[in-house]
C-alpha cells in the first residue's frame, strides 16, 4: 500500500475522534472511554488529573506509569492525542519541567492545545508532525513515550531513528504498543482501515524489538506483555496480538 495513502486513512480516523463525530478508534475497544482506559492501565485518580476532553480511550497502555517520571524532565509524547500522557507526564515533572506532544492530526493538535490553555498547563506544547520527520531538535528529551501509535507508521526503523535523534545521550524511551505472534491474514495486513485499527501494521514482537535496537537503542527490555484481545476482533487475530511495554536507553 502507498505510505501516504495510509497516512491520509490514520488523519481521517483520528480527525474524526478529535471532533467527536467517532467515539473509538477501532472495533475492539470499549464498550465505554473510561471502561477502556482502566482496561488498559490507567487508574481513576489517573483520569481525575487530566481534563475529561482529554480521555478518548485509544490507547493500549499506560506508559507514564512505567516511565519513572522525574521532576524537571522533558518529555515528548508521540502520537499524543489530546493529551491524556501529555497531561499525566506534565503533572509528573511539574513547573520545572516541560512536555511536548506531536500527533499526525491537526484536529487532535488543536483539541490538545486547546485543553492545555484552558486548563492552565503552561509547561505542554503540542506540534503537528510526522513521527518519521519529528519537528523536535535533535538530543533535546529526556524521555520518549507513546502510546499504541509506532504501529501505525508505515516505516518503524526510520520512526526509531527519529526518535534515538531527539533523545538526550543517556535518555530512554518507553513505549506501549501492539505487536503480533503469529502470522496476520494477508487481507488483514493489505486493509489500510486494519492499519487504522492499530492491528495491519503491528510487528513481529522480534522484529519490532530489533528494530528499536537497529535504530541505535540499548538494554531494549520488555517491562510488561499481555495478549490483546478484545469484543469485536476478528477471530482469526484471537491470540495473534500483544500488548507490550518496551523500555530502551540512549548510551
């Protein structure tokens, strides 16, 4: 498939969650926004720290919780929504730190800003931008989180490489996302909606995490796996993805 026109698929999907003219990101998540974020790792007292608007349920995981956060910190989210990690992560290295979101979406770019200036976060910036062309300066972040979106990249070295550029020598990354174990059916994997769903573009876990290590990462670890299954997934998938955390460093 041509790399701009799943792109242009990802824009649409995730433009129309930033409007609310969709509520979820796929058919396997739900039944509510909360239900699914508590599914996937956040705790309530998580969701009373950040506006409501924020909390869209298109995650598969909960990365600021396993990012060992410090105060003083900059951190950029990559594929930040309206913010939900952005908002975590701001409260986490408070006023003397700085957190920065990129999102492909300019609806999710708008919503996010939007939310930070109403609610008085004067420490979060959220850019528009491609995570294989990130607009972030190179050896500027402490640390790197995301959020089930390295899968949707059509080219996840160069997205890996981007990402090891921007980071400061000694910062580390922890990234929540899907990766599979076991072969997608070829239709699966030829559907640009499938790439939208967060499934057709999921890795190998080996391959996904010698990527991350062929990008220039060390000590790539998995912190924590879980297979993803969920109401409304094609059965053929059933035991094919899995959710995993990865945490890696920059000697």
């Amino acid at each position: 498939m041509d790399n701009q026109k799943l792109k242009d698929v990802i824009k649409d999907r995730y433009g129309k969650i930033a409007r609310g003219e969709q509520t979820f990101c796929c058919p396997t998540c739900g039944p509510t926004v909360t239900g699914q974020c508590l599914a996937v790792g956040y705790t309530e007292a998580d969701l009373r720290l950040v506006p409501e608007l924020a909390i869209l349920g298109v995650g598969c995981g909960n990365p600021t919780a396993l990012a060992d956060l410090k105060v003083g910190e900059t951190v950029l989210d990559l594929g930040s929504g309206a913010g939900i990690d952005v908002f975590l992560a701001a409260n986490k290295v408070g006023d003397g730190g700085r957190v920065i979101g990129v999102d492909l979406t300019e609806d999710m770019v708008a919503r996010g800003s939007q939310l930070a200036r109403e609610h008085g976060f004067a420490n979060v910036e959220f850019r528009q931008g491609d995570i294989e062309h990130l607009p972030v300066d190179s050896a500027t972040v402490d640390v790197i989180i995301s959020n089930c979106v390295i899968n949707l990249t059509p080219d996840k070295l160069a997205s890996f490489k981007e990402i090891h550029r921007v980071l400061r020598p000694g910062g580390r990354i922890l990234i929540a996302d899907l990766v599979t174990a076991g072969e997608l059916p070829p239709d699966v994997r030829a559907s640009a909606a499938a790439w939208a769903d967060c499934l057709a573009g999921a890795m190998p876990k080996t391959a996904y995490l010698n990527t991350i290590r062929r990008a220039g990462f060390a000590d790539v670890a998995v912190v924590s796996e879980s297979p993803y299954e969920a109401p409304g997934m094609d059965e053929r998938l059933q035991g094919k993805i899995l959710s995993v955390k990865v945490r890696a460093f920059k000697r």
